[in-house]
C-alpha cells in the first residue's frame, strides 16, 4: 500500500518536568486512509537512543488514538537508566488491527520520522505488546524493516498468529530475544491454553533466546505486572 505523507502535530503531551523525565510529542501518521495517532517519549534530543515500539491492547477498539498516550505506560521504567532511550507508538483501530498491513506500516512510517527529526538512524529496536498488542510483536517481527532486538509479551496470546513450531522456524523470529510474562489468574487468555503453546514456541527456539515468566496470581492488565512484578519489566532494560 502506498504511503501518504504525515503529519507532523509536534503538540507536547503534559509530563510532570520533573528531572529524569520524559517528555512526549504526538504525531498523526497516514498509511492511505488509515490515520493513525501516535506519540514518540524522549528525554531532550537523543543522540544514540535504544528505541522501544509500545503495541497497545485492545486493537479493534472504536477508541483510535490510544497511541497517544500508550507508550507513556513504559517510559517511567527507563527514567533510571543511564543510556539514552525513545518510546514510540501508534494506534490500531477497527479493522485496522495489528495483523494488517496499514498497522504495521504506520510504526515503520513513524519511526522513519522520529529519524528525520532527531537526525539519528534507527536500524534496532525492541518491542512491547500487552494483551493483543503481542500480535502486533508478532506481525512487525514478520513484516516490519527494521532489526528486532528484543520482545516483551504481557499477557499474550499468539495462537492467532500461527502454530509454535511453525512460527519459531521463521528466520526473523529466530533474531532477537522473547520473554513471556503470564498469569495464572488472566481471565482473557487462560493459561491452561496460553502456556502450552508458549512452552513449545519457547522450547523450539531455546532457553537463551526465549524464556516464560509466570505467577500464578498474574491478571491480565499491565497495572497488575507493574504492581507485583515490576522488577520482571525492569529486567527488560538493560
């Protein structure tokens, strides 16, 4: 599909300045007719930054400007690190879920411009996915242009995507690392049917390159993880 021009909103979100935060510009990203609310979370203006993709749940959802404000759920866990870091995400909506190519697009689109602004070159990154936003993990890991260093996948599901075995064979998937953080108490995806698919995506790739994270009393909500488990998320920051 071919890409339109974006819009560049540049319109600052309100942070707290408090030192070490992060402060969030939005941007509207157009693939086509699909728009696309997006955000980019910076500390002033990076030189080297790791670059991190927040896939937000709830893709189908009427509610189209979640990226807006998405990605600031994770950019409290990188106020402590040392190095230089960006948080980006966009939206999905309706039809336009993350296993469309408009989706998919549209975070390649936005951080083509995050480059341009910061005069940087973002060639790694690595993701986050809570709920359905894991198969946004998955279809960027498949389809998107640039390296995927590392995955995060918080009560997640990808059995939509493909079977185990067969998605741990692709050689895209096989770059980068996955880590799994599932509850025994997620009421969306139980875990009697989340974790044998997991345990065998997990075992085809190898303990190095993929782990699973489990508690028994984990919800499903990212609120829960960041309550109960947030040296677990932290460990995602080297």
């Amino acid at each position: 599909m071919k890409t339109c021009a974006f819009v560049l909103c540049l319109v600052a979100l309100a942070f707290a300045a408090r030192p070490g935060s992060f402060s969030a510009d939005s941007l509207q990203i157009s693939v086509g007719s699909f728009m696309s609310p997006s955000a980019v979370w910076h500390r002033g203006i990076p030189k080297h930054p790791q670059v991190y993709i927040w896939f937000h749940g709830g893709m189908q959802s009427s509610k189209c400007a979640k990226g807006y404000e998405a990605g600031g759920m994770f950019a409290p866990f990188l106020e402590k690190s040392s190095k230089e870091n960006i948080v980006v995400s966009v939206s999905a909506c309706k039809e336009n879920h993350w296993l469309t190519q408009p989706a998919l697009k549209a975070v390649d689109v936005m951080l083509d411009s995050v480059a341009a602004r910061f005069r940087i070159s973002i060639d790694t990154v690595s993701l986050i996915g809570v709920s359905d936003g894991g198969l946004g993990i998955a279809g960027y890991t498949l389809y998107g242009k640039r390296t995927v260093k590392a995955r995060l996948l918080v009560s997640t599901n990808l059995a939509a995507v493909s079977d185990a075995e067969n998605l741990s064979k692709t050689f895209k998937v096989r770059q980068g690392s996955w880590t799994f953080l599932q509850g025994g108490s997620d009421r969306l995806y139980p875990s009697n049917r989340t974790l044998p698919w997991m345990e065998q995506f997990c075992s085809a790739l190898g303990s190095k390159q993929c782990k699973i994270r489990f508690d028994e009393r984990g919800e499903h909500d990212w609120s829960w993880w960041t309550v109960n488990r947030e040296s677990w998320i932290r460990d995602f920051v080297p």
